[in-house]
C-alpha cells in the first residue's frame, strides 16, 4: 500500500470517527481494518445536489458542481 493511500484511508477513519463517535459493536474495529486495506473505500464525486425546506414555506435549490 502507498503512503499516500494509508494517508487516505487515515483520514476517512477520522473524519468517520469525528461523525458518528467511538467504535462500538458491529463497526468495533473497523478503522484498523478500513487502514489496513481489509476494507473497499469508495469515493462518490457529487455533480448534482438538490436541498428541500420543510418550512411553512417551503423552499427547493439545485447545486452543480463543476466537473473536473
């Protein structure tokens, strides 16, 4: 494995710590599996995203994001 994949798969374990909290029964583990490349990870480039109010007014908007 590359330095800068492990770097990778480093920073997807954190950033899905920072979200979801400690590690605890099914996903117990799963940072050091996601790190050792025991894990697939796969990245999703968005080109559209679409966002709903739920105000009494409601309210619809569209993103695009520029294609690279």
């Amino acid at each position: 494995m590359l330095d800068s994949e492990r770097a990778e798969r480093e920073q997807a374990v954190a950033d899905f710590e920072r979200k979801y909290g400690p590690q605890e029964g099914a996903w117990y583990r799963l940072g050091e599996a996601v790190i050792a490349g025991d894990v697939r990870l796969y990245r999703v480039a968005p080109t559209v995203g679409f966002a709903f109010g739920k105000l009494p007014t409601s309210g619809q908007t569209r993103y695009t994001w520029p294609s690279r």
